[in-house]
C-alpha cells in the first residue's frame, strides 16, 4: 500500500472517511482532551495556591505580625538601656502603683434581683483588706448605719417604674473613705397585647 502503490490506498481511505482520517491522524485527541480537563484543572488549582501563598500566607500571617512585634520592639528597646538605676526607678513606680491600688479603696458593687418580679435587689460590696461598709439604701442622703465589716450586702425594694441611688462608703484599715452612687431602675411592666397569653 505504501511502497508498490506509493500510498495511493491510504489516500483514498482518508478521502473516503475524512472525519475518521482525522481523528485518528490527531490521535483520538487523547492529548487535546488531557491538555482542557487535567493540565488546565492543574494550572487553575496551582495559580489559586500561589495566589493564596503570596496574599493570606506571606502578606497577612507573616508580614502583619512581623510588623506588628517590629513596632513593640521598637519601643521596647527604648526602655532596655542597660542602666541599672533607670530598672530600679521603674520598680519604683511599679511598687508605688501597687501601694495605692491596696492603700485606696474602691467602693464598687453588684447588683442582683431577687426573684423575677418582685422588685427586690440585693446589692452586695466588693471585698477588701480591712474594709468596712455603710450604705444609704434609702437614697435620702443619710448613712442608715455606721461603718462595719459585716455589713457587705443591703436588701432594696422598689416599685415599678421607679429609680434609686444607692450611696455605698467604704473604709479601709487605713482609715481611707471613698464613695460611689449605684444606680437601681425597675422598669415598667410592658403592656399585654390582645392575642397574648
């Protein structure tokens, strides 16, 4: 077919059946059909993972706190001198915080409601060193007791859509006073509307 005939034969075969000729010329187009479903799902899947490297991973997870503990170091670095009476001096000022935190008191409060509608809150003090208490569970400006340890929590009523203040005064073992107003709102009942239960 091809040496005595000089490839007459397979020229009329592919002149007979071009589309057939065709396909089986380009190989069945195995490597076109690879090259459009595999090598491009490749590709696409491989630029996503730089794309991601290069934003989330190298610009967001790296640079930001990088930038971040360059900017802490920096003014870090201004206070690690190396002299030892400026470490003694911020000791210091350390130890004269703490003084103060523990020599001042702080007369801070909780509150909590005691039940769901009854209007009665329980108000309760923060612990301290030496503290003792007094309160104004009136709200009329007198003190109803002196100071004492004992009395870290005052019972309060109120009725519906009313407000009051409630002065607490503490006193430390120092002999130290501060005071602080804790606030006390019940609010009106809301309304049933028709169709409620």
């Amino acid at each position: 077919m091809y040496i005595a005939e000089k490839g007459k034969p397979a020229q009329r075969l592919a002149d007979a059946q071009p589309t057939l000729h065709r396909i089986l010329l380009n190989k069945w187009y195995v490597d076109e059909i690879y090259d459009v479903i595999v090598v491009a799902a490749i590709d696409a899947l491989a630029d996503t993972c730089a794309a991601f490297d290069a934003t989330i991973v190298d610009g967001l997870i790296a640079k930001v706190p990088a930038f971040f503990v360059s900017i802490f170091g920096s003014i870090l670095r201004a206070f690690q001198t190396g002299v030892v009476h400026v470490y003694a001096a911020f000791m210091a000022i350390g130890l004269l915080g703490f003084g103060w935190f523990f020599v001042v008191p702080h007369p801070t409060a909780t509150v909590e409601a005691v039940g769901t509608d009854t209007g009665d809150y329980i108000v309760t003090a923060a612990p301290g060193m030496g503290y003792q208490y007094r309160w104004d569970a009136d709200g009329n400006g007198q003190f109803d007791s002196e100071h004492t340890s004992d009395l870290m929590t005052v019972k309060v009523h109120l009725d519906e859509g009313q407000d009051k203040n409630i002065l607490l005064e503490t006193t430390n073992a120092f002999g130290l006073r501060r005071q602080a107003t804790v606030p006390l709102t019940r609010p009106k009942p809301k309304p049933m509307q028709l169709g409620q239960n």
